[in-house]
C-alpha cells in the first residue's frame, strides 16, 4: 500500500477492536504514526500496536477512558510526546443501546451520552487546539440516523448530536485547511453490532442494503483512507455514509 501519510500522526479512540482496530491498522499501512486508544482492553490494543509496528511506522497503546476529559488529555498529551504533532483524529469509541426510549433510564441516557457525544466533543476540543494545518478530524456516526429505527432513539440522538458539531467544528477549522467530517456505516461485523441480535435479523438488516450483506470494518477502513487523503482536502462539514447503499 501507498505510503501516503508517512510522518503524519493519528489518534484512533476506541481502537483495540472492531471498525477502531480495522482504521488503525489501515492508516498505519498507509504509512501514519498510530496511538490506539483504548479503556479496557490492554492485549486486544497491543495486539493492534503489533500489527501497526509490523508493517513500519510507530505506534502506542494509550489506556484511557474517553469519556472523561481529564483522560482525553492525557492520551493527547501523550501522542504529542511521542511523536510531536497530530494530523488526524478518529473518533470511533462508542456504544448501543436498544430501548424503546420509554423504557430507557436517566442513568443509561446519561451513558450513552457520556461516550457517543461528551467524548467525541471534547477530544475534538483538544484536536481544535493542537492539530497540524491541514489536518483531517473524522467523527463516527452511524445510518442509524436516516433509517430512524424503533428502540435506537438514544443511540440516533448521539450521531445527530456528532453529525452537528461536526459541521460546526469544520467552520471553525476550515482557515487552516483541517477538515472536519462524519462517517455513517451502516450495520458492521462487530461486537457491537452483534451483540443481542438473532442470525435472522441479522441477515434481515443485510438484506437493507443495496448490496446485499453487512459491512465488515475493513469496509469502514476502506472509507476513512479516502477522508484523509491530500485529494479529500475540499471535503468538509460533510455526513459521507458507508453503509453498501442501505440509505443516504
Ligand atoms: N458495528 C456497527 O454496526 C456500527 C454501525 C454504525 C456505527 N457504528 C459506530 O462505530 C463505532 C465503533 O463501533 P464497533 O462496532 O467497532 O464497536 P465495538 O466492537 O464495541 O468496539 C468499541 C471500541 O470502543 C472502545 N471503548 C469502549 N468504551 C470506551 C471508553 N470509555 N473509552 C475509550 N474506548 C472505549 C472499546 O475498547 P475496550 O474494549 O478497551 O473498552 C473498543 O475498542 C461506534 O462509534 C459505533 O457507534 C458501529
């Protein structure tokens, strides 16, 4: 693969597996510095800095929970340390709930809010301040948030909330060429995805999709190498959806 960010850095939230393991891993193929963030999962994110180191650059585990800002500087402050610069940051970290939103409690709002929006709102508040003209910022979002499904309102709450700041943050960064955008997939191989969900939805939820299957965190990887290409400079303030043709 094209070494195309070669002595560029990147922060990956959320990154010892699933679609946080899969970016990782490609924008290290692509030649970038990785820290892989991570909150619990220590052998799961070393093994992620295995695979990047393998094929060349640097790169870190940094144990930190994202939802609080204290540890979102910290894991800032410790990819400047190491590697000197920042360049591109993808917020990925996040989890699902599945509620009718009758039944959902203050304490799980409360969650959910902590780490698909506190999280992703004040880790672009540290890139804001540190990252390198031209930089690239990519908010995870989700399709959820044109398919309006029932038991995922505080889940499409949060990638609303993320879609918005992120058109907001790409105002005020756009002067030093950052681009700032959002990234929906659709259903992806994950954990995440998975967890809770019958082989028979699951196959229900691929047959949505133009293509026919569900997305693997490759797929989302594939997308990401797009956005932080030098070509993609004149793409900001946008929601791009990866999600095989399910909706836009
Ligand atoms: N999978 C899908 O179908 C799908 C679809 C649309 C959007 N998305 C979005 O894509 C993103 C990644 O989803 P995924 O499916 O890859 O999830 P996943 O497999 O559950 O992985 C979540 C990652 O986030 C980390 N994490 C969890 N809590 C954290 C915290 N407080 N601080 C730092 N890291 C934390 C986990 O690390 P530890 O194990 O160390 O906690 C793990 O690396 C999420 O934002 C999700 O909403 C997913």
């Amino acid at each position: 693969m094209e070494k195309v960010l070669e002595g560029k850095v990147a922060i990956v939230t959320g990154a010892s597996r699933g679609i946080g393991a899969a970016i990782a891993i490609r924008l290290g193929l692509m030649g970038a510095n990785v820290v892989v963030n991570y909150a619990h999962s220590t052998s799961a994110a070393l093994e992620v800095v295995k695979r990047i180191t393998e094929s060349g650059p640097q790169s870190i585990a940094v144990r930190a929970d994202v939802r609080q800002t204290s540890e979102i500087k910290k894991m800032f402050a410790a990819a400047l340390e190491k590697f000197g610069r920042l360049d591109i940051l993808v917020n990925n970290a996040g989890i699902l709930q599945n509620k009718p939103i009758k039944d959902v409690s203050e304490e799980e709002f409360d969650d959910i809010i902590a780490l698909n929006v506190k999280s992703v709102f004040f880790a672009c508040q540290e890139a804001a301040k540190v990252i390198a003209d031209g930089g690239r910022i990519i908010n995870i979002s989700s399709t959820v948030t044109k398919m309006l499904l029932p038991t995922y309102g505080p889940y499409a709450a949060t990638k609303g909330a993320v879609d918005q700041l992120t058109r907001v943050l790409a105002k005020e960064l756009g002067h030093r060429e950052v681009t700032v955008n959002s990234l929906s997939p659709g259903p992806v191989d994950t954990e995440l995805f998975r967890a809770g969900k019958t082989e028979e939805q699951i196959l229900q939820m691929a047959g949505m999709a133009a293509l026919g299957r569900i997305g693997t965190p490759e797929d989302i990887a594939d997308a990401v190498s797009l956005l932080v290409r030098d070509e993609s400079g004149w793409i900001s303030g946008q929601n791009i959806c990866a999600n095989g043709g399910m909706a836009g």
